[in-house]
C-alpha cells in the first residue's frame, strides 16, 4: 500500500473524522426532511386554494339553481331553473286524465317577462279551460262546426283578455309567451304565440318544427308593425318599440294599446299515423338560444333512458353553455302507434 493510501486510510478511520462523517450526514437528512415538508405544505396549500376555488364555483352554480322546478310521470318530465335571472318567470302545465285514455292530454309552456304574473295566471287557468270546451266538444262534435284547432284558438285569445283585463286594472306589464300542445290519439294539434318553441322526432330520428317564433325581424311580422304605426329597433336583439323580443304574446297591455302586439296563436295539426313520432320537446327560449331544432332532438334523443328523459341533462347544457336566462324543458314520450298515447 502506498503511503498516500495509507495516509488517508488513517485519516477516515480516526473517530473524529467518523464523527463529522456522521454529523454531516445528519444534518443534510434534517434539510432534506424540511425541504420535502415545505414541498409538501404548497402542494396542500395549492390544493386547498383548488378546492376553495371548485367549492366557490360549485357556489355560484347552484345561485343559478336558486329556484328548480321539476315534473316527472311515466311519459312526460319537466327540469327547469331560474338560471341567472333575478326572477323565476317560467311556468310550465300538465293535464292529463288517467282514468279515461280518449281524453286530449294537454301540455303548456308559458316564458313570463316584466314579472311573473302573466305567465302564472296562464298556467293556472288556460288548460282548465281548455279542458272543459275539449269535452263539451267531443259530446258535440258530431254536430259542431268547431274543432280543436279553433276552440285552441279561441280560448288562448280569450285568456289575453283576461290577463289584459286583470292586469291593466292594477297598471301591471307583465307578458307571457304561450306555448300549447293537445295531445290525443291521432292528432297533435300545437298553437303558438312568442318565442317559446315545440319540436318532434319523428320515426327517422328527424327534428319536425311543430311551432315557429314569432320574432320582429321576420318579415311578416315586422310589415305588421310598421302598418300599426310601430317601430322595431336593435338594443342586443331585435325589439318592438325598442321594449319587446317577441312580436306577438299575452298580456303587455301598455304595447296592446298601440295595436304592434297582438295575441293571435299559430295553430299547427299534425297526423301522429304519418310521422310515427319517439317524442316531442316543449320549451323556453332559453334552450333554444343554446340549441337548434336538430342538435335539440339528436341531444335527447341519446338520454331517454335517463329518469328526466334527457330534459333535466340539456338544461344544464343549457345552463353550462352560458345561457343565462330561465330555461324550461318538457320532454313527451310518446309511444309506438298502435299501442295508448304516452305522456299520461
């Protein structure tokens, strides 16, 4: 061994030297301990302020569920959310008869606006009315020159005298869109009045308009103003006398006055034989400023099997695509013909 080896065998041998050997060693286990102790307190730190953030969004979310409407029965559901509107404005209504299958199912849509009111006194009361003149009718019929498409007609007409009429009295502006389906065993008759929208997948999987919005930019409807002596201008969309997103509705007495809104309802028949329809979707306006027609219908389509039958899932897709208004979605199943109607 040569005396350098030998030198510095000796040097690491003497039990001073072990003990720096030693201490060192101590001392750098101690700083890595409190480096990986540091280490681990940001990474809890940083996902605390994770979890802090997800938990206030989550809170957000569900201020965008402060008021949630639901309806479920074996063929028809409802999901509907206040969103991020300060209001609740949309109703929605059903009425069918479980103990006698020839009666006409009835299905409402009503998107309130300037208050609730409007739509709420639709709601309560439309359907009823509906319902009582679709059974004298069909004691009549046979001798009536009425159908269901005028007595639709007629009722939803009367309804916005009674709505203008209750509420002019206590200087209330509340309007309502109106949007109703009759459901019976062969026919299913729809009448419009707005913006609120009615679509059927047929036996193809294809989307079938059943209502069409009544907009002030169509060009029917904005002649029809302009010749009642009123105006449409643009403030985010298109509206009667620079107020109203909707040509036509119930209620809005002070717009009434002038003769630029009307009440009448587009009434639409159509033969359930002939387009073997899966289901129907009625809805607000705040679905349809998400979705169109097709991309509607393929949606619930995929999520029938769900136990809101898809509407619950597209309103939050809805909600998620940064709608921000009230959203209200009814979905109809509605069976295989030959066998009952669905959406009892």
């Amino acid at each position: 061994m040569s005396p350098l080896a030998r030198t510095v065998r000796y040097l690491l041998l003497r039990p001073q030297t072990l003990l720096l050997l030693g201490g060192s060693l101590a001392l750098w286990s101690v700083l890595e301990v409190k480096t990986i102790l540091r280490s681990s307190r940001d990474a809890v730190s940083k996902m605390k302020g994770r979890v802090e953030e997800m938990m206030h969004s989550e809170g957000m979310l569900h201020e965008g569920f402060s008021k949630t409407w639901q309806h479920k029965s074996s063929g028809a559901a409802v999901y509907s959310i206040q969103g991020k509107r300060d209001h609740m404005e949309d109703r929605f209504d059903i009425l069918t008869d479980a103990l006698n299958q020839s009666h006409t199912n009835i299905y409402g849509i009503f998107d309130g606006h300037g208050g609730e009111t409007a739509a709420e006194y639709a709601k309560s009361h439309l359907s009823v009315m509906l319902r009582q003149q679709l059974q004298r009718y069909e004691t009549q019929k046979e001798s009536s020159t009425l159908t269901r498409q005028s007595i639709l007609k007629q009722q939803i007409l009367d309804m916005d005298k009674e709505i203008l009429e209750k509420l002019s009295a206590s200087y209330d502006e509340a309007g309502t869109t109106c949007l109703v389906a009759l459901l019976s065993e062969k026919e299913l008759t729809v009448a419009n009045v707005g913006d609120s929208r009615a679509v059927l997948c047929d036996k193809d999987g294809n989307a079938v308009p059943l209502s069409h919005d009544h907009k002030p930019y169509h060009l029917k409807e904005r002649k029809r103003i302009k010749k009642a002596g009123g105006f449409i201008s643009f403030s985010g969309s298109w509206r009667v006398q620079g107020v109203l997103a909707m040509s036509r509705s119930l209620g809005d007495y002070p717009l009434k006055k002038l003769n630029v809104l009307i009440p009448d309802p587009d009434v639409l028949t159509f033969d359930l034989d002939k387009l073997q329809p899966q289901f129907m979707i009625l809805a607000s306006d705040g679905l349809w400023d998400a979705f169109s027609n097709e991309e509607a219908v393929h949606f619930i389509k995929e999520r029938l099997d769900e136990p809101h039958f898809g509407a619950k899932s597209i309103v939050l897709q809805a909600f998620s695509r940064g709608c921000p208004d009230n959203i209200t979605v009814m979905v109809v199943k509605l069976k295989k013909r030959g066998s009952k109607a669905a959406g009892e």
